[in-house]
C-alpha cells in the first residue's frame, strides 16, 4: 500500500524540519516548501499529495491565500493550518475558507498525527462516496435505457400486424390510374357474363297460325 504524501509548508526550516520527522516516523512521505508560492509551484508541477499542512503566517504568501488557491485548484485535497496566533477568529476564517482542521503552536506529537489521520480518512471517505455515487449514477442510467429498450420492444410485438395488398403498379405511379385499370378490368370480367346469359336465353312462343294448323279429325 503506497504511502500518504504530505506537504509541509512554513517559512522557517526548523519548524519543516521537525514536522516532517514527526511525520515520517509514523510512515508518511514528505516534501517541504519554505513559502506559499512554492507550495503552488509544486502542486502545479503534477506531484501527487494527500494533505497539505501550512503554517498561517508566513512572507510571501500567506496560509489563507495558499489556502484558498490550493482548494480553488485542488478541492480534494484536505489543508491543515497550523498557528501560533491564539484567536479563534482566524481560526475561524480558515476553517471558512476550506480548510479541514487547524492546529495551535506549541503541539504534541499526537495531536499532530491525530489531526493528519483525521483529515485523510476524510478525504478516503469522500472518494469513496463520489465513486459510489458515479457508479449507482451510471448504474441508473443503463437501467432505465434497458426497460425503455424493453418497452418498446414489447410494444413492436404486442402490436397487430396489418398487411395491405400491394399495388401491382410501381410506387411512383398514382393510386388513380390504379384505380382505373381495376375498373377496367372489372368492367372486362363483366361482359362474358352477360353475353353468357343472352346466349341460353330461350325465345319466346309465338301464337299458332290458323292456316298452318292441322284440321281437326270430325268426330262422325
């Protein structure tokens, strides 16, 4: 498991020095900046750190202006501030300004570490509700689209199947002139039927001519 890497901040080298020993030897990996300016320069330079831990009052840039540029920049990565100055106003200003915690000068061991663990069970804990909350996000997603996808489907075969006698013409001709050939083909069909029925139709009897009739045989 690699380990946590923190970035000391303070403008005097003693100060890095001994926060930096105090965290090594409960195994955590350090790198020391002596203002704010440096610091930004090395997290700009693509260096990975887990926490920032800064003093307050320092030259070139102070704690709350690093503070806020490292949070606007990099919101994910926790700031400790550490200070001498005991007010709980500027204390309060950091914290509103994103800082996780803050630490008052002198401190104990202990506190310090309790302090850093804190701060980076934290942050684990919020990378770990983000990934969650983008996993159940896309999970959500790819659900609906399949029972959208189920749906229709469902639709598509539940629906009546409706066959209409195709034309015997090309699309591009009109319903009309098929209409027409229709007609005429009827018309056509008809006329044999007729002519069939006037072919066996029986003549009419015309009256018997008395000239032309038999005599009658005399009953004497």
């Amino acid at each position: 498991m690699p380990l946590d890497r923190i970035l000391v901040v303070d403008d005097e080298e003693t100060i890095r020095e001994i926060v930096s020993s105090m965290l090594a030897g409960a195994h955590f990996q350090t790198r020391q900046a002596a203002s704010g300016v440096e610091a930004m320069s090395l997290l700009d330079s693509g260096e990975e750190f887990d926490l920032v831990l800064s003093d307050l009052m320092m030259a070139e840039m102070d704690g709350i202006a690093l503070l806020e540029r490292a949070k606007e920049k990099y919101p994910d990565v926790p700031v400790v501030m550490v200070t001498a100055v005991h007010d709980i106003q500027v204390a309060l200003q950091a914290l509103r300004n994103g800082a996780y915690d803050y630490l008052l000068k002198p401190f104990e061991r202990e506190q310090l570490l309790a302090t850093v663990r804190r701060a980076l069970e934290n942050r684990r804990l919020k990378r770990e509700n983000d990934a969650y909350r983008t996993n159940l996000e896309a999970l959500v997603l790819t659900t609906s689209r399949s029972k959208l996808w189920a749906t229709r489907s469902t639709r598509r075969i539940g629906r009546p199947k409706i066959t209409l006698n195709a034309s015997p013409l090309s699309p591009s001709r009109s319903r009309k002139k098929w209409a027409c050939k229709k007609m005429r083909s009827a018309s056509s069909l008809a006329a044999p039927s007729s002519m069939t029925s006037a072919k066996w139709r029986f003549p009419r009897r015309s009256s018997p001519n008395p000239a032309n009739s038999l005599p009658r045989k005399s009953m004497s």
